[in-house]
C-alpha cells in the first residue's frame, strides 16, 4: 500500500477521531445531561412506539450485537483470504487474513467499553426502554460495533470487488443507521450516543484500513513470470537500417563489373 493510498484513510481516522473527541469534550462540559433535541428525541420514541413497531426495532436493533456483527467480520476475512489463491499453500498465513477482521472488531469493543465506562454517561429514564440495558449510553455499542462490521465487509469487498465498492458502502451505511435509529427509538440511548458510536468506528475503521493491508494480500498469487527487459524501438529501428544498408552494399558489388570489363 502507497503512501498515497494511506492518505484518505488516515485523513478519515484523523476527521472521524477529531469529531468524536470534541463530542465527548462537549457532553462533559454540559455534564453528561442529555440536551433538549435530545430528550425530545427519546420522548418522541417512547409515546410513538405501537407494540408491531416495538418488535420490528428489536428485531432489527438485534442484529447490533452477539454473533452477527463478528459473522460479518468473518466474511470480510474470509473475502481477503480468498485473494491471497489456494489455502493449503500457506495455512497459518490464511488463518491470521481469515480472522484479521474478527480481531479488529474484538479490539475496537474493547476501546469502545473502555471509554463507556470512562465516560460513564447515565442512559435515558429506564421507564422508557422497551426492554432492559446495561453499562452506560455513550458511545452506543450497537451502533459502534454494527458500523465497524458492515464497515470491516464493504472494505473487504472493495479490495477484492473494486466495482461493487459503492453498493457495498451504501448497504453498510444503511445497515449502521438502521441500527443506530432503533436505539433511540428503543428509548435506551440518547441521539448523541449513537453518533459517538457511529465517530468511533469510522476512527476504528479508518485505523484498520491503514494496518491490516500490511496483513492481508492485494492480489491473488499466480505462477511467477521472468521479468522481460523494456523494449527499445530506436535501437531495433537502427538495427534494421544496417542491415538494409548491408544488404544493398552487397547487391552493388555483385553488379560492377570487374578489371576485364563486362562479361560476355
């Protein structure tokens, strides 16, 4: 990987960990209390929530946590280990690019529980949530760790599908927001938790997009090739010219006539 292509993800690291600092510097100023839009927010969820809708968020804010998010993170590992060719060449190297992902995503909770419990912002009134939570609100787990996976995939798929890199993005934002969404509407997280959630793992994200290539390969290993020197036109264009000029030469001399003058 080139400086140049280290540049945008470090540049994201850099935006995304600067915003989510000024956040938690801002929310501590204001004492960890929500703000007005805030509880708002949560209020609008609590007296907006018929019990069909109730279950469709838990469903959805389900696939948030436990086995999901490190499947995700599998098979963005399993997509890079099927670039680097056959498995049985080099099993260990195959199984650190396999699990490569699962690992980024285990050490990013643990940054991210960390820093919850640093933080230790109180969630919204338990009278509201529609089923129980635990640990403190900011950043949002759910949200940090369904943003991280559905990120760890969509990157995977652009290194091995450079085409699909967009569709692949747009599905893992949607999938990260869909999450979040569900997590104020569930009246367990305040708007500001989920957003820490969703700034740490583009930090988190960015950081492994500019490690883990050290890691995993770029391209599918192929059968090696002598590498053939440059080759130069000019010299095979005056190589012709000699040999035309000694050709005509030697035509020329066959013509003359010799010493006794032309023959009969």
């Amino acid at each position: 990987m080139t400086g140049a292509d280290l540049r945008r993800p470090a540049a994201l690291a850099a935006a995304c960990g600067g915003a989510f600092v000024l956040l938690a510097v801002v929310l501590a100023v204001h004492g960890w209390r929500p703000f007005g839009f805030e509880a708002a927010a949560v209020h609008w969820g609590v007296t907006h929530r018929p019990e069909e809708a109730r279950a469709a968020a838990i469903a959805v804010t389900a696939l948030g946590t436990d086995v999901f998010p490190y499947a995700l993170a599998l098979a963005a590992g399993a997509l890079c280990a099927r670039m680097g060719g056959p498995s049985g060449r080099r099993g260990r190297r195959t199984a650190a690019v396999l699990l490569a992902p699962v690992g980024w995503l285990a050490a990013g909770q643990l940054l991210r529980q960390a820093l919850m419990r640093s933080f230790a912002r109180p969630r919204p009134p338990a009278a509201g949530w529609a089923f129980d939570a635990s640990w403190f609100a900011f950043p949002s787990g759910h949200a940090f760790t369904s943003a991280l996976s559905a990120g760890l995939l969509a990157w995977a798929v652009a290194r091995a599908r450079p085409r699909a890199a967009r569709t692949a993005t747009a599905a893992a934002l949607l999938f990260a927001a869909a999450i979040g969404s569900t997590r104020v509407f569930l009246g367990v997280h305040w708007p500001l938790d989920v957003l820490g959630g969703w700034l740490l793992a583009g930090c988190w994200l960015a950081l492994g997009a500019c490690l883990l290539p050290h890691l995993l390969p770029t391209a599918p290993d192929g059968p090696r090739h002598r590498t053939r020197p440059p080759h130069d036109d000019r010299a095979d264009h005056r190589h012709r010219r000699v040999a035309a000029t000694a050709l005509l030469s030697a035509r020329r001399t066959r013509c003359l006539p010799g010493p006794g003058g032309p023959s009969r």
